[in-house]
C-alpha cells in the first residue's frame, strides 16, 4: 500500500493514543474520545450498534460483567480509511483473571473520531469462561438482556 493510500500516519497515531488512554480505566462515558456520535460497532457475541448511545449500553454490559477490565496495545497500523489496532483486554470475571487477544479495525472520520468499529477475536473462551464461572451468571445475564433491549 502506498503511503497515499494510507490515513495520515499522525492521525492514526493520535486516535492510537486515545484508544490506548481509554482502556487505561475504560468507562461508557469516556467513549467519546475515540468514537463519534453515528459509530457502527460490530462484535462478536453483541448486536450491532449504530450510535454511540447504543454503544455506551453495550459497553455498559462489558464493564458489568468484567468491572476492572483494562486494554494493552501491542501494535497498530494506519489503513486507506483508518487504523488496525492489536490489544489484549484483561480484568476479572465471576473473581478469577479473563483475558483475550484482539484486533479492532477502525474507520476514522474528518474529526479523528472513529465511524466505524469492528472487532475481531475468538469469543469461545470467554463465552467457555463465564459459563465455568457462577459467580459471573447474574452480571452475564444482565448484560445480555441489555444488549436487546
């Protein structure tokens, strides 16, 4: 790929830093650093959300089920439309350690907001993991009956 078919290198780099700084202590009120108000989120195991409200609900369920959840970035590279970014999230489900590898990739608008999110990872552990796990059924039934509403 040639480096004008590329999104601008800095701007890639700034919603990198973003996106690393919002899984520091990630919040659905914080999602506004790094995605815009119309935001296409697509992951597995959740319904797709075209909104960033609907993505806070989403979000919300995450953190419910996992409350100290946190991301690492590993490594990233600028795209024609926006960004992949490579991170392992980990935190706590149901009192034992959950993590799990991904790649998110991005579509960045104009503004440095992303307008598009798709997340791809293996979501047998963790669906595997939570069921192993009663102490984590309520907060995983409660984000799942969120998720439709």
């Amino acid at each position: 790929m040639s480096e004008a078919q590329t999104t601008n290198e800095p701007a890639a780099a700034d919603f990198v830093g973003r996106f690393a700084e919002y899984w520091r202590a990630p919040t659905p009120e914080r999602l506004d650093t790094v995605l815009a108000e119309r935001v296409r989120l697509v992951t597995p195991m959740t319904p797709v959300t075209h909104t960033l409200d609907e993505g806070r609900r989403a979000f919300a369920g995450l953190f419910e089920l996992i409350p100290d959840i946190t991301g690492k970035v590993h490594r990233w590279g600028a795209t024609v439309d926006g960004v992949l970014i490579e991170f392992t999230l980990s935190g706590t489900a149901g009192g034992k350690p959950i993590s799990w590898d991904a790649v998110d990739r991005f579509v960045i608008g104009d503004d440095g907001l992303a307008t598009e999110r798709v997340s791809y990872f293996d979501s047998t552990p963790i669906a595997l993991t939570a069921a192993r796990r009663p102490r984590s059924w309520p907060a995983l039934v409660r984000s799942r009956l969120r998720a439709r509403r």
